[in-house]
C-alpha cells in the first residue's frame, strides 16, 4: 500500500498535466490551458485560493519572467519587421545564385529561413522550394516535407529560439552550454531528412546547376547584417559576460543584441520609431507573452506545492526523470505542436530532481528532454508550420503525417541513444 501511496504525487501532476492536454485540444489556447493545470494542480494539492493568488503575482514579479518575456518581445519585434519589409525575401533571392545545386537550394531556403522563430516560417519558405522542386520533378507532396522537414533543423540548438532561450532560463545554464549538447540533432535531421525525402530525388540528371546571376557579397551582408548582429551579439555578449565573470543575467546580452538588430533592420528599411513600437504589441507578440506568464505561474506552484520532493521520496527519483525528460515533453509536444508548451510543462519539474554535477545540473538530462519535445512538436498534426505547408501545396494532411512517422520514429530512437552515451 505505501508503494502504491508513493505515486499519488505522480498522478496528481499527471492529471494536472492532461488537464492542459485537454484545454489544448480543445482549443482554449495554450497560455489559459496553462493556467488550468496550475489551477488543477493547486486544488489537488490544496492550496488556498489565496496562496496561488499570491504565487502567481510574484512569479509574475520574477525578474527571471521579466527578462524572458523582453527577449521574447524582441524576437518577435525582430521577426516581424524582416518579413513586413520584404527584407526576408531579398536575402533569399539575393542568396539564390550561392547555391549552385538545385538539390541543395531546395532545403536551403526552408533551413535559411529556420534561423528565425517565424511563427508560420514553412508558409514563407514554400514558394522557394516550389520555384526549386517544380524544375526537378520534385512531387508536391516531398516539397511540403522537404519544406516543413528542413525549416525545423535548429529549433532544438539555436539560440534565438524562445524554447532554447526558456529552457536555458529554467534550467539556469548558459545557452553554450544547451547549444554544445544539442548541435548533433541538427546533423540528425539533415541525414533524416536528406534519407527520407530528399535522397529519392537526387538523380544526377536533376543535380545540375540553373543558377542564374551574380553573387553581390556586399548585397548580401547588408541584407543579411540584421541577422548576423542578432546572432553574433547574442552569443558574443554571452561570452564576454563569462569571461568577466560577471553577475549580469545572459538574458541582458540577449535582448541588447535583439534590440540592435531590429534597430539595423529599421535603419536599412526607414521604418519610422512608431511603426517599431507598434511591433512591440501585435497580436502574436501579447500571445507569446502571455504563453510566458502562464508557464512562470504554473513553474512556481509547482514550487509551493512540494511535489518535487515528495515524488522523489517516494515514487523513485528515476521514474520522476523518465517522466519529466521523456514523456511529458513529448506528449506536450505533440499536443500542442508548441517548442514552449513542453518546455513549461517539463523543465520545472524535471529541475526539481535532475542529478547535480559540480558545475551544475546533468546536462544529459536537459538534452534528452529538449529532443523528446522536440520530436512531439515535430510529428504534431497541430504544428502551425506543417499546416501552412500541406495548405500551400494542396497536399493531404493525413498522408503526409504519416510520412512523418518513420523519420520521427528515427529521430527519437536516435536522440535515447544520444542521451544515453552521455
């Protein structure tokens, strides 16, 4: 009877978990469904009213909370304007006469524009692929994957994504530390990709190069110097923060370097300060900001409550890191199709009982649960991205997921495999 008793904690979290699932599902959006499973998770643990007023306000007042949601805001800010300028699609054509081969122009373009955490990105990159795919005989229903596929490449590693940037923030390390575990599965899903929808269509007849025009380097750095400054600023300021052994937030470099390349983005394209501001409180923006507040809430119940060491105390702590680091950032990821959903939902708990090393948490353990969520939010029916895509080329969703069974099934075989060398 006590081992049984021992999983209690589990289940409540669990049903706090599915009650999120459910609000998903069901279309209550992310950042309410969030907020019902740490309501859930309160009343189960029964903790007043009161006290989960009182917690929410003051994750709300976390500096940490605060921090994330302003890099968001320019991330999202940054997004907007390379798209609404059409600077975006300059760099894409101006790029085009780089790639000589046809086949790498193909994913090159989706994988370009992956760089940047585009809500909707794989609708903007599609028109590209079609102008390379049509030429090579590539049939519609490849093109969306080739373009839903290789648009996702660095979600699970790069540093502008929100999702990296969060579970850096959970987790309280550095995002060279997230980046130097996760790279491989960039190089994962280029092989996954290139065996399952590229290789059929690499006859030596359709390798040709039709490239046309000239290659301006100098075209090509100003277009691309937004991005460029947001990259290199992000990671430099990281560095040189480390080097001084500063206690300055990483969190500060990262929105420094955002605001500046949004700042050269403005300046290129004579956007007035107004229109700038005005980004700071589209929709999309407030919707991601509210995505935020809701995780930070429901990371800090999950504090109060003490579930943490009460699972770890009785249901085994192995079975709380399995269940945090495999199957609730997969299935959150795979409801939701939403990198940050599952990050919220696993990393506080999975931090609460993750193996201490003396330079930190067990980074084994935070990369396996970034790949498992990762592999959810790819293979989800629900991804924004891999709509658009079968939306784009009038392909059937149905068979086109189930297209994506075999290389997702791949992926996480690989990414247990991974984790368990480390």
């Amino acid at each position: 009877m006590d081992f049984i008793a021992g999983f209690i904690p589990l289940l409540k979290v669990l049903a706090a978990f599915a009650a999120m699932l459910t609000g998903i599902r069901l279309r209550l959006g992310l950042p309410l469904s969030i907020l019902a499973g740490s309501i859930l998770l309160a009343a189960l643990f029964a903790l007043s009213p009161l006290t989960w007023i009182t917690t929410a306000a003051l994750a709300l007042a976390d500096p940490q909370t605060l921090s994330l949601a302003g890099i968001v805001a320019c991330i999202m800010t940054l997004s907007d304007l390379l798209e609404k300028t059409g600077q975006n699609d300059r760099l894409m054509r101006a790029v085009a006469p780089v790639i000589k081969n046809p086949a790498l122009r193909v994913t090159f373009f989706p994988a370009l524009i992956g760089l940047l955490p585009m809500p909707g990105g794989a609708h903007f990159s599609a028109p590209m692929v079609k102008s390379v795919g049509d030429p090579m005989g590539i049939p519609a229903m490849d093109q969306a994957l080739i373009n839903y596929w290789f648009r996702h490449l660095w979600e699970p590693c790069w540093p502008l994504y929100p999702g990296v940037i969060m579970a850096a923030s959970l987790a309280n390390v550095s995002l060279a530390s997230i980046m130097a575990m996760t790279w491989p599965a960039a190089l994962g899903c280029i092989l996954i990709g290139w065996f399952f929808f590229l290789r059929p269509h690499l006859a030596p007849s359709r390798g040709r190069s039709d490239a046309v025009g000239r290659v301006e380097p100098k075209i090509l750095l100003s277009l691309g110097l937004p991005l460029l400054t947001a990259i290199l600023g992000a990671v430099g300021t990281e560095v040189v923060f480390a080097s001084l052994a500063t206690d300055l937030p990483f969190e500060i470099g990262v929105m420094a370097a955002l605001a500046a390349a949004s700042l050269v983005c403005a300046v290129q394209n004579r956007v007035p300060a107004r229109t700038v501001l005005r980004e700071l409180g589209n929709r999309h923006t407030l919707h991601m900001l509210a995505v935020i507040a809701a995780i930070f809430i429901f990371k800090d119940v999950l504090g109060v409550t003490g579930v943490a060491e009460k699972l770890a105390a009785s249901a085994g702590k192995e079975a709380v890191l399995i269940t945090a680091a495999i199957i609730v950032p997969f299935l959150v990821g795979l409801v939701s199709g939403i990198t940050m959903a599952y990050v919220g939902a696993a990393f506080p708990l999975l931090m609460a009982v993750i193996p201490m090393t003396p330079t930190g948490p067990d980074m084994a353990w935070i990369a396996l649960a970034i790949l498992c969520g990762y592999t959810g939010v790819l293979i989800s029916p629900l991804h924004i991205c891999f709509i658009f895509s079968c939306s784009y080329y009038r392909v059937d969703l149905a068979g086109a997921w189930r297209r994506l069974i075999a290389p997702c099934a791949v992926f996480l075989a690989a990414s247990l495999a991974y984790a368990a060398l480390l």
